[in-house]
C-alpha cells in the first residue's frame, strides 16, 4: 500500500508537470482565443478519454448509473472549470487568475472531504497548504513587473475555477472509492463535460483552424495535457485523497514558470524563484511518505 500511494501521488506529480506547459503552448497561438483553446483542450479530451475507456465504461455502466449525481456534479465541474479559469485570467490578469484559482482549490478540497466526508485535517496538510499557497502568492509578485487593478469579477471567476476545479477532482474519487475503475470515473464526468464545452466553439473558436501551427497548438492540448494528464491524474487518485492531489497539483505554476524562462524568455526576481522553493517543498511533502504516517486526511473514528 505504500508503495501504491508513492506511485499515486508521482503520477499526480508528473500530471502537472505535464499541465504545466499548457501555458507555454498555448503562447505558440497567441491569436486564439483562451477561452476556445480551453473548451477544446478539455473537450476532445473527454471524447478521446471516452473512446480509450468504452471497455472500463461498459463494465462500470450499472455503478455509474447509481452514481449520476455524483458524475453530474463532476462533469458540470468539468464543463465550468477551464470558462471560469480562463475568463479569470482575462479580467484580472494572469497573475492574480493563476493564483487565486489554483491555491484555493486545495482548501475547496479539504473543506469537501471535511463536511461531507467527515475526514479531518492533519497538520501536515496545513503545513503543505501554507507553503504551496505562500509559494504561489511569491511567485506571483516574482514574475508581475506592472501594477494592474484587479477586476472583482476576476477574482470571483478565480473562486468559481478553484471550487470547481475541488469539485471534479472530489468527484472522481468519490466514484473511485465506490467501485468504479478511475478511467470510467474521468472518462464519464469528461465526456459530459464535451457535451457543454465542444458546442462553444461556434462562438470562440475563430482563427483556431486558421493556421496549421494553432491546429498543433490545439491539438497538443488536447492529446497531452488533457487526454494523458488526466489518465495519470486518475491513476493517482486511486490512492492518493482528493485534497492531497489538489495540493501535489499546486507543482503546476512552477513548471510553467521555468518553461516560460527556458523557452518563452521570461524573467522573474528572486522572490518568485523562493516562491518556486516553497511550491517544491509543498509537492515533496506529499510524495515522502514517513514512516508509520497516514494519509493526509483520514475519517474520524465514529466512537
């Protein structure tokens, strides 16, 4: 089993190291629009995750009918995340988007599996949230050279991209723990979510298929971090509790931080690099598992 939860939470790792260059690819399509590149991104990779899982998904068919609100809930959160995440962004700027969707999901997190799971907080988990959320905020200031106003309406898309983000993960291991196979879990809430987000495309997807070099970039993003980032992401949740996963997945922004200095050319202070540090202190926590330590978090006794 420790075994298991060591390779669980590396493929969570290796998932945002993945998702972590979604940013520098999407900047080879600098004329498409965010929010076409996410529908499709997170579209065709719930079509391409149906179409790899129709064996898991046909044996799982019956336990995921008992489940349908639970796939609901996922695939709603699915549809919503990458809309609200990237219209964040855009209303108050990268930056303060990036930080406030992905070090909130965590606590969206934990607060998920602490009420409705009854499983409490360990201080560990504390102490890892502490550091990969004041990692992120760091690495914000490290790499934002210009003052902007932050739009309110970025910040409350930043909160609607972080608490979705918590739902699907929770979602899927909720599935998980029930009985059903992880690809049937992410393949089924994705799929759902296709059916939302593939139809927005009339609307956003110009210049998208104008060029063959925005139809790599589109594809790419749908193929690898999507499609694969999310088998792993998955796998990983098998063994590994949905607010652990969540914290792991805080590794993100700082791969993409160094695959925008290594490729795009960016420039960042020496407070972003200590915030990178913190981020990676976060992740590592959650990989090294010590010795007689439980999970992160674990149901209370009911006596």
């Amino acid at each position: 089993m420790k075994n298991s939860e060591f390779y669980g939470a590396m493929s969570i790792v290796l998932a945002s190291i993945i998702w972590g260059s979604t940013g520098t690819a999407a900047s080879f399509a600098p004329n498409v629009s965010p929010l076409a590149i996410g529908a499709f991104a997170m579209g065709v990779g719930g079509v391409l995750l149906m179409l790899t899982s129709l064996q898991a998904l046909k044996h799982d068919r019956a336990r995921l009918m008992l489940e349908f609100k639970t796939l609901l809930l996922g695939g709603l959160s699915v549809a919503i995340y990458p809309l609200a995440f990237y219209s964040s962004m855009r209303a108050a700027g990268v930056a303060v988007g990036t930080v406030i969707s992905l070090a909130s999901a965590p606590l969206f997190s934990v607060l998920l599996e602490r009420l409705i799971n009854k499983k409490r907080i360990s201080g560990l988990w504390l102490f890892s949230f502490l550091l990969g959320g004041s990692g992120i905020v760091l690495l914000t200031l490290g790499k934002q050279h210009q003052s902007s106003g932050i739009h309110i309406w970025g910040v409350v898309l930043g909160l609607v991209a972080a608490l979705t983000y918590a739902g699907y993960s929770w979602s899927a291991k909720q599935m998980i723990d029930r009985g059903i196979d992880s690809k049937s879990a992410m393949a089924s809430m994705f799929g759902l979510a296709a059916v939302f987000l593939l139809p927005s495309l009339f609307f956003t997807s110009e210049h998208m298929f104008s060029s063959l070099n925005n139809v790599m970039v589109a594809l790419y993003m749908a193929t690898i971090p999507m499609f694969l980032g999310y088998l792993l992401f998955g796998y990983g949740l098998v063994y590994v509790a949905a607010s652990k996963a969540t914290l792991i997945t805080l590794l993100e922004p700082t791969v993409a931080t160094l695959l925008a200095i290594a490729i795009v050319g960016e420039q960042f202070s020496a407070v972003g690099w200590l915030g990178m540090v913190l981020i990676a202190a976060c992740s590592l926590l959650q990989v090294i598992r010590r010795p007689g330590a439980n999970r992160l978090a674990v149901p209370e006794h009911s006596n």
